[in-house]
C-alpha cells in the first residue's frame, strides 16, 4: 500500500450528536484506522443541524467536504472498506452537505462556521472570516460601533426583541469606573438549542461578539452566565476562551489597541428564571435569582451595581458579522420590524428536526412540514408550541403565520428564543396548559404573588378540570381571569406570559377542557 | 453515608481560596464543593456564611434557590429526565412514568439501596432527538424504554 495523505474527517463534538453516539464513532474510527496505518486528522466540529443525520460524519477528499450519516459506530468499518475517506458510496453517503435541501435555501449568517470550522482552532475561525468584526471596530471611534448595531436593526433574540442598539447607546453614554458585558447563555426553553450550537460550533464568534461590545460600550470585563446543564459548551468554551488569551484576541491591551477586554464563565444552577435579566444579574453576584423591578434599567445599574450590557448568546455572536460586512448588509435582510436573520430551532415530534436560519418570513407551516417533513410520529400536527414553554400553542389552521415578531405578537403569540416545538394528535392540551403553570410554580422566583401564588392556584384548578369536578364553565371562566392576573400583575415574564400557552391551549382547542 | 468534619472544612476553605478576590462569588464556591462531595452538606453552610461574611440563611437561601445544589449526596448512578415540552411531545410521560416503575422512585428520589436518583430536568437543549436525558452525566437523546431498562439492569437494580 502506497503512503497516503493525511484526510481530515470531520465527526461532530457537538452535544447533540454527542447524544446519538458521535463519541462512539469517533472512538471507533480513530482505533479502526490506526489498526489499518491509515493516518486521518479527526476534527471535533459542531453539528450542521440536521439533527436526524447525526452523528453526520464529513470526509475532506479532493473534490470538496463529502457527508455521510447518521453514522454509527458500528457503520465505522464498513464505511472504511466501501473507501468513505475517499467520497466513495455507501448507503449512508449525503454527498455536499450544503447541496443537502435543508441546507441549500437556509441564509446562514449567524451560524455560518457552526459545523463548518474546528471549534478550537482560532486559526480556523479567522480563515473563515473570523475577527474581521473586531479589527473593523479596532478602527473605529466607539460611538461608531454604537451607531453600526444601531443601525443593523438588531433586535434581542433572547425573546424580549428589544432594539440592541438602543441597549448600547443607554450603556455607553453611561459614566462609570467600570462597566461589564453580561452574556446570557442560561438557555433554558423547551425547543431551544441555538445558543448552545453556537458556543460548542463556533464559540470564537461570540468571544468575538463580546469583545466587540467592550470596545464600544466601554466594558473591560465580561461574563458568561452559562446554565450547568451545557457541559458541553462549558469546555468548548473554556478551551476557546484560553486560545483568544493566548493569541491576545483578549485580556489586556488586545491586539495592540490599547484596550482591555476579558471574559469569565460563570455556571448557573438549574433555574430557569436566571433567563431573566435582573435574576441572571442577582445570580451572577452569587445570590438568589429574584428578578427585580425596573428601572433601574440594567443598562444603567447592573451587574455589581454598575452600568451592564446584557444580550443572548445569538445577539452578541451575530455583532461580528454586522461589523465585518457593515449595517446594511444585516438590515436588508427580513422585513417590517424584524430585519436580519433569524435562527429557528425545530424540536419536538417532528421528522427531521434541527436549525434552520433563514431571514425573517417563513411561516409555521413551512418550517415544519418543509423543513420538518410533518410529526415523527407520522401522525396529523395538532399543535405548535412557539417561543418555548411561555410561548402560545398554535393550531393547524394559524400556521400559516411568519415566523416574526409582530406577526405572531397580533396573534398573542411570542416569537421568543425562536424554538418551534410540534406535537401530534395524541397531544392533551388541557394537560399542557396544566405542565405551562407547574412549570412557572416549579420556577417562579417567589418575589411577586401573582406569578408566586397563581400558578400554584391555576395548576389546581385544571386538575378540577381535567378530573372534571364542580361546574366547568365556571371552573374554565376563573382560569381566564387567574391569566388576566398573572400576565397584568406579574414582575416579569415568568409569570407575565404563563397565560400564553394556557390562553392560547384554551382559545384554539377547548374541547379538550369539557 | 454521612462526610467527616474535616472533608467538608477542607472542601470549603479550598472553594473559598479558589475564588479569593472575586466579587460574588457564593454560587462558584457552591459549585466547587459540590464538585467535590457530591452536595452541600448541611454542616457547610455556616462555614462557607461565615468564610464571606454573610449569615447563614443568607447562604442557605442561595442553595435552596437552585435545583442544582443537594443536601445530601446522589445515588451511586443518576438518571436526569427531561420532562419539559419537546420531550413530553415525544411520548416522555410514558417514558417517565416507565423510569419510576423500573427504578422504583419518584422524582427527586434515592433508591434505599444508593444505586439510582432520579431527578426531572427541564431542557437539556437536545430538542430535535426527544426524549433527552442525562445519564451519569452523559447528554442521551432518543431516549426510550429499553435504553432505561438496559442502564438499570447493568447497574443491578432488581427489576
């Protein structure tokens, strides 16, 4: 056998395909070359998102990156013999990935490298793009910046869709010693997994994203507030975080800007209310998550009581790209209020299920039956959950709806962190009015009653109505009025949007609550 | 299994060393001892309040916010179920309720013999392959009821 060169396969690090045995193949392909002397380069990259074909392996041949999957470990072998690290076929060959359908049409801007680059390779990162955001802001005045994400028509896609821009204008004009730039990746909606594909895919970009916003706001410190549930993430992170160290993309005077800007994780505990601004902030200053009131905006008073910019993680990881390529390349994309792209993440009983990120504009129904290809289950879609577990349940007959913020706020619906959950026919959604307020019992904060005392009360009185006991009408009458309470009387989201799903479950489907 | 005086002073003043010089630092602290024993045991409290300056329902308060933090320590295996909507839109109160008859527990539970906890999550961001969970620490997703049986037979969980 003639010496071979060296072939880079790519089999995806990324939790998600972690959990469809990536690990294994990995393993298995490692051992199964060095016993046949064949030298490959193995690269742990994130997932392309087309989560049904994981673990999606990627071979590098002559003629371009050539998939294969969902491969398991016991595929290894076979998949060696049929000459897969040549492109050659095999029933699980996919071809170019990005020819695939589900990929050809997407816009991908924000996830971009996700898939495509090695995670802890900064070298990797800057050759596709990377770092072109920061040294674009290195030259310019702060207020420059401000005025480009102004300018972006950026909208916060942790779900409050607040202007980014403005945010970044109320921190920068503020005067104080020290101010900070607070990461949001407590990423804890049901149907939700974009955050966590960016920082296990491509973490340099939000590394980026952050530093970026130190320049501009005037923030030297950053935090990411990472939910403990994201292991995964935790060391992509932490090994990307060490790299840009090292290679001065931050910490002091970075890149010879005379500037200073580094970044610390710090883990969340398992509570979803630290999704919160205020209670993330409370949290990380080592206490208990309670929200608090605002004003004071965080913006002017956060994190150690001083001025803080606090975005998600898809926020802060788009800022690089809006820099590199400029306001009005982001701007053009979408429509009305919601410019840019959005990132859809697609879960629940769906048949192919994953990230989908397109500009603003795509309906319900396209995602999921386009994209999707209908329930896993083969069933009829009875229900679709959007915007996460405070997010309304949208029936067949709504789906035609886009996939933006003011489309679905006329519908009293929330976009949210974008997540889109499908159930079948088989769904009770009496039951999953019930789940929406035990969850918000399981995690009000505690701080204010409506949210504190009402979900607890509402979780009763849907058992009286699941169990049918007393009077029904009256029963369902009193759970609209609870709602009205807790979405009127509530501090924050948690228990201000519980009545979203519950209202939603109860306006579409009210045969399941007789 | 109860922790000696001297593990748990040791696992406090090394956390309270650790992050020495950082502002709030409570929650690492807490992260960092259970790392190490497994919980925060109860006789922890007044040393970590008491090592910040804070008192000790101060502390107490912070641990008992958070899922995360126990008082005692897990059993030998831990089954982390999601239960939140993606996975329940796949069939995971069946599989729930499936993981309680197998292992004989109810959420938030030990078994008697140490073997298995079994704790509900909500989310593991794993949504396009419901029903996740988190096995000893390791992220499953398509989770049914045979890869449940074959984890508690392999620990010997008499069935």
């Amino acid at each position: 056998m003639s010496a071979r060169a060296l072939v880079t396969v790519f089999v995806p690090g990324d939790a998600g395909a972690v959990s469809l045995g990536a690990n294994a193949v990995a393993d298995v392909l490692a051992r199964e070359c060095r016993r046949r002397e064949i030298p490959i380069r193995l690269v742990r990259n994130g997932s392309r998102g087309l989560y049904w074909l994981e673990p999606l392996v990627e071979v590098v041949t002559a003629a371009g990156r050539v998939a294969y999957g969902p491969v398991r470990a016991s595929d290894v072998p076979a998949l060696l013999d049929a000459g897969f690290l040549e492109g050659r076929p095999h029933a699980l060959l996919l071809g170019d990935i990005e020819n695939h359908e589900w990929l050809r049409n997407q816009q991908r801007v924000t996830a971009a490298r996700i898939g495509v680059v090695d995670p802890s390779d900064i070298d990797d990162y800057i050759a596709h793009g990377g770092y072109a955001g920061l040294q674009a802001a290195l030259a310019m005045p702060p207020i420059e910046i401000v005025r480009t994400v102004i300018g972006s028509g950026l909208r916060g896609r942790g779900g409050a869709a607040f202007p980014s821009g403005t945010k970044w204008q109320t921190v920068f004009e503020q005067v104080a010693a020290q101010k900070y730039v607070a990461c949001n990746a407590d990423e804890g909606d049901s149907g939700t997994f974009a955050d966590r594909m960016l920082m296990e895919g491509d973490p340099f970009a939000l590394i980026e994203g952050m530093t970026i916003a130190g320049l501009a706001v005037g923030a030297t410190q950053g935090y990411i507030y990472l939910r403990v549930e994201y292991p995964h993430a935790a060391r992509a992170l932490a090994r990307a975080l060490h790299v840009a160290r090292e290679r001065g993309y931050l910490g002091k005077n970075l890149r010879d800007s005379g500037r200073d800007f580094d970044i610390a994780v710090r883990l969340g505990a398992g509570a979803y209310i630290c999704g919160e601004e205020t209670s993330m902030l409370e949290s990380l200053q080592g206490r208990r998550g309670e929200v608090r009131v605002r004003p004071p905006l965080p913006a002017v008073k956060g994190l150690f009581g001083e001025p803080t910019l606090v975005h998600n993680v898809v926020t802060l990881a788009t800022i690089p790209v809006i820099l590199a390529r400029g306001a009005t390349a982001y701007r053009e994309l979408g429509a009305g209020q919601s410019r840019g792209t959005v990132l859809l993440q697609l879960g629940g009983n769906v048949k192919q299920g994953g990230l989908v990120e397109l500009a603003f504009g795509l309906t319900v129904r396209q995602l999921v039956y386009g994209y999707g290809g209908g329930t896993a289950s083969g069933r009829p879609v009875r229900a679709v959950q959007v915007g996460g577990p405070l997010g309304a349940y949208l029936p067949e007959s709504e789906l035609d709806t886009p996939l933006e913020y003011e489309a679905l706020s006329a519908r009293s619906a929330l976009l949210g962190h974008a997540g889109v959950v499908v159930f079948d026919d088989t769904v009770d959604m009496a039951r999953m009015a019930r789940f929406a307020l035990e969850f918000c019992a399981i995690e009000s904060c505690g701080k204010c009653a409506p949210c504190r005392i009402g979900s607890a009360r509402g979780v009763e009185l849907l058992d009286r109505i699941i169990a049918k006991q007393g009077n029904g009408d009256a029963n369902v009458a009193l759970l609209a009025e609870l709602c009205d309470t807790m979405q009127n009387g509530s501090l924050c989201g948690l228990g201000g949007l519980t009545p979203f799903p519950v209202r939603s479950a109860l306006k579409h489907f009210p045969e399941d609550f007789r | 299994m109860s922790l000696a005086p001297a593990a748990i002073e040791r696992s406090v003043n090394n956390a309270v060393a650790r992050t020495r010089g950082e502002p709030g630092p409570l929650l690492e602290i807490l992260h960092a001892v259970q790392n190490d024993l497994g919980c925060i045991p109860p006789e922890s409290v007044a040393l970590i309040a008491a090592a910040l300056n804070l008192s000790r329902a101060e502390v107490h308060g912070v641990v008992s916010f958070y899922h995360h933090f126990r008082d005692h320590p897990a059993g030998e295996h831990t089954i982390q179920l999601c239960r939140a909507e993606a996975c329940q839109s796949m069939q995971g109160d069946a599989l729930a309720d499936f993981a309680k008859r197998r292992l004989q527990l109810g959420f938030g539970e030990t078994r008697k013999d140490g073997k298995v906890t079994l704790e509900a999550v909500y989310c593991l961001g794993n949504c396009a392959c419901a029903p996740s969970a988190m096995i000893d620490g390791q992220l499953r997703g398509r989770v049914d009821a045979q890869a449940l049986a074959e984890c508690a037979d392999a620990w010997g969980v008499p069935s």
